[in-house]
C-alpha cells in the first residue's frame, strides 16, 4: 500500500516543475507574440498625410516633399521618414510618386536636365511619371492616392504599386 503523504523529493520535482512551467509561460507567450507580431500585422495602417497648399507646388515641376511617420509597437517607438515627388500636372491634377526605386530600393532623385528620376545604385531611369525608361526597374515608382481639401494637398499612406 502506498502512502498518502509525498516524499521530500516527489514534492521538491512537483515543485521545481511547477516552477519551470510558470517561467516557461512568462518568458514564451511574450517570445512567441514577437515572432508572430510581423504575420498578424501583415497590412500597414492607411493613413492621410498633409502635404500643404497645392498652389505652393510648380507646374511640371516633379517637387520633392519629405515627412515622417511614428509607429508604437509596444514598448518600441520607430520613426522613418519618407520622400515622394509631388508633380502638379495642371492647376487641379496632381500625382504624387514614392522616391523609392522599385529595383532594390534605392532611393531615387529628379534630374531635370535628364528629365529623369534616376537610381544611383544601378542607373535606373523613370520619366516624369514614374515609368520606367531603362536599367532593371521592373515596374514605375509607386504612387500615392491623393486628394485635395480647402486647396491643401493629402496624400494616403501607404502608396500603391503600378505595372
Ligand atoms: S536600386 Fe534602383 S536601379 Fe537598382
């Protein structure tokens, strides 16, 4: 017949696993959730950016406007910022484009003697609209959904890709 009351070493191992468990539980949910985190958020959040007067923007002149946006993912703050091209077609139409070079991301800069924007890394060239002219970009630059209130020019967050 065994007896009811636990030995010191049954009782040591019960409570050395007990133990374990709740750290492992402590210290894995969390490490867990981190891995996970990039999956759940798979779509960045949309969101209007103020890019100021419109009329403040030459015609024909692809204009390079900058801003940062700050995300909080917990305990961590990240800030990056960001560059587009504002090109002001005519008094009313606008299109915004990204400065990042859809080869491997460089970014891009207008060369208004070239007519170009131009990827140093590799000398990728787009025309005024973001098409690709030549080098290995395999699409145009990517463009921003905009829109304009009271004369002030929005763009959305994140752009979207063409081509
Ligand atoms: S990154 Fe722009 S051409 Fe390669």
């Amino acid at each position: 017949m065994t007896s009811p009351h636990m030995s010191r070493s049954d009782f040591v191992k019960l409570a050395t696993t007990f133990i374990a468990s709740i750290m492992s539980a402590v210290i894995g949910f969390p490490a867990v959730g981190y891995l996970l985190s990039p999956a759940m958020h798979k779509f960045e959040k949309s969101e209007w950016i103020p890019l100021g007067k419109l009329e403040n923007y030459p015609l024909g002149i692809p204009t390079r406007f900058n801003f940062t946006r700050t995300t909080i993912n917990g305990w961590e703050k990240t800030v990056n910022s960001y560059g587009v091209f504002v090109l002001r077609q005519t008094d009313q139409q606008v299109r915004v484009f990204s400065n990042i070079c859809t080869h491997l991301g460089c970014r891009v800069s207008w060369q208004s003697d070239l007519q170009h924007y131009v990827s140093p890394c590799h000398n990728g060239h787009f025309d005024i609209v973001g098409n690709v002219v030549s080098g290995p970009p395999p699409r145009p630059l990517d463009e921003f959904e905009i829109k304009v209130e009271n004369g002030n020019l929005h763009l959305r967050y994140p752009p979207f890709r063409r081509g």
